[in-house]
C-alpha cells in the first residue's frame, strides 16, 4: 500500500480533529481544522483511503511540514 503524509500548510492551532485512525476518508474530506490568523482552514484528504496515524490534537500549535496524518491507499 502507498501512503500519503498529509502536512502543516500554515502556522496554527488545531482547533478541530473530524477523524481518527482507522477511518476511511475520500478526497476532499475534512481531516481537521487549522486557526491561522483568526482564519479557519479546512486540512482536507488528498487522496481516498485509510487514516492511519493522527499526529495532532486539539489546541496543538503546529507549524508548517509537521505531519497531520498518514493516509494509506
């Protein structure tokens, strides 16, 4: 199987997880949302698959290349 790191785009906060490991995302679901600049930004899959890890939690400060999640399809 391949896997798919999904990453930080931004410096933020964490301010919402809508999946966990074990899920089955497709492309364009919501893994979480990520505050930047009082500014809610959508972190969505990038391909259809299997979450696998989830690397943040609520109200993390994260910053850009830090790992979200790991998708394998």
């Amino acid at each position: 199987m391949a896997k798919e790191t999904v990453e930080v785009p931004i410096t933020g906060k964490i301010i919402s997880v809508d999946v966990k490991a074990g899920d089955a995302v497709k492309e364009g679901d919501t893994i979480c949302v990520l505050e930047s600049m009082k500014m809610e930004n959508p972190i969505l899959a990038p391909v259809d698959g299997t979450i696998t890890e989830i690397n943040v939690a609520v109200d993390q400060v994260v910053k850009p290349g830090e790992a979200i999640a790991v998708i394998e399809y």
